[in-house]
C-alpha cells in the first residue's frame, strides 16, 4: 500500500490524518500555525486523493500498520474521525510511535449500543455503505453535511468540506466502503486503557456525529486523557472554530513536558 505524504514546517513530528473520504487538504485551515512550531506529517489514508489502496488491505489494523511506516517514533499524532480511530488503533499496535496521542470528534465506538448510547445509529451508517453502490458520489455529499450539522457556521464549513472533497480525484470506492464498516465494527473501548500515552480529546459541542456525551464517555475510560469541548462547534472544529481549536492543542501540546515553543492563539489565519 503506498501512501501519499507532505511535509511542512520544522520542529518535532506532528502526524495529521484526516476523516473518511476527506484528503490532506482539510488541514489547511490549521496549516500555516501548526508549520511554525512542528514539523507536519500529513497523509492522506489509504484509497483517499492521492494515496492509493491495495487489494486485501481493506481494515483497520492493516492501515495502521501502514500508517506505521510513515508515523517517526515518538511522533504527535492528531486524528480526525476516521483518522482519529485509526490514530487509536497505532497507540495500540505500535506505541513507540505515539508519543502523544490527540483525537478531534473521534473515540472507540461511532455507533449505539445498549451502553454506549450517544453515538450513531448503525443503521444510519449501513444506509451509507448500500448508497455508495447506488450513487457513491452524492452519498458522499450527503456524509459531508452531517458533519457540519449542528455547527453555528454549519454553511461555511460545509462549503469548504464539499470545495476539498475531489480536489485530487475521486476516492477508491473499495476504501470508502472499508472505511465505513470500519466506523460500523469497531469497538476499541476494552482496550482503551492500554493508552498509556499523554491524550488530548477535543470535540465540537454540537457535533451530531460523535456527540459530546461519547467524548465524555471516552475521557473516563483514558487513564492519562485530557478533554475540551468547543462551544458551538460540530464535527469539524478545525474547520468552524479554527482559532479556539489551536488554542487547545497549544495548550496540550506546549503544557508539562513541552517539546517545543508554544503556538501562538493569535496567529492569523
């Protein structure tokens, strides 16, 4: 499996990994404040943009271990969504390279269950993966406004999701569909404490997708985790509250045991 890498800035190794169906580019919002401070490692997942994807590869735990051969050892790593499962998954399989681990809208589980109520239902993400058969590109779409649903500049980050979401071709419908049942089966909450790494939970106070209260559920099962919720963010806080998301990572990033100056909040962007 061959991934697509980019590199900016200078300082210690930040790894970004990005949401189903989405690329690299999603960060750009974020870019040129993080570039000053660290070095950013940003990948675009298997089958996504310009990365392409290798028959039989299609789970989890193979693409973190791909991931595991671009991620440095003893590297930040921030994952969004589907990124931040996956960012899970290497703090499991491969903790010498997960020095700090931060998860944007992202956990252990994205569906309900009878005790892991606020979350998805499974039957709303089964809807997507039998749409990708019948209209792959306009269930992507559809994908896309969930995550901004709720946000108070849901029109905006939208627009930038759908602006960002072919620039590079259309993603591998095989990853997509990988993708989704990856957010459908996978339950790492047993396995949680186990991360032993410094965490960082950030999450957007009106995110629909993985709400508020599974952030809560998450922080009590990580034995070293920090949370911030960002007051009237969805999905995509990075995105809607670009300023109010780098001010918490600065936060985490620069506190106890810093590795690096801190990122200024006010940088502009």
């Amino acid at each position: 499996m061959s991934l697509h890498v980019e590199c900016h800035g200078h300082g210690p190794p930040l790894v970004l990994l990005h949401g189903w169906g989405m690329n690299a580019d999603v960060w750009q919002a974020v870019l040129p404040a993080l570039a000053r401070r660290r070095q950013l490692i940003c990948v675009d997942l298997p089958g996504h943009a310009r990365s392409r994807a290798q028959p039989g590869g299609e789970t989890l735990a193979a693409w973190s271990a791909c991931l595991a051969e671009v991620v440095p050892a003893g590297a930040e790593v921030l994952g969004w969504s589907l990124g931040g499962l996956l960012a899970l998954r290497l703090a499991l399989d491969a903790p010498e390279r997960v020095a700090r681990l931060i998860l944007v809208a992202s956990g252990p589980r994205f569906v309900q269950a009878a005790d892991w109520p606020h979350a998805m239902a499974s039957e709303t993400l089964a809807g997507f993966a039998q749409g990708l058969v019948e209209d792959y590109a306009g269930t992507l779409r559809r994908f896309l406004a969930i995550q901004a649903l709720g946000s108070e500049h849901a029109r905006e980050t939208l627009g930038q999701l759908r602006e960002q979401v072919f620039r590079h071709g259309e993603p591998d419908p095989a990853a997509l569909r990988a993708g989704l049942q990856m957010l459908l089966q996978t339950d790492l909450r047993a396995e949680l404490p186990r991360v032993h790494c410094p965490t960082l939970l950030i999450g957007g106070e009106r995110d629909t997708l993985f709400p508020a209260a599974a952030q809560v559920q998450t922080r009590e099962r990580l034995p070293a985790a920090a949370s911030v919720l960002i007051e009237g963010a969805g999905h995509a806080p990075f995105l809607s509250h670009p300023a109010a998301f780098l001010e918490a990572l600065s936060a985490f990033l620069d506190g106890p045991g810093a590795r690096h100056p801190s990122i200024a909040p006010e940088t502009p962007l």
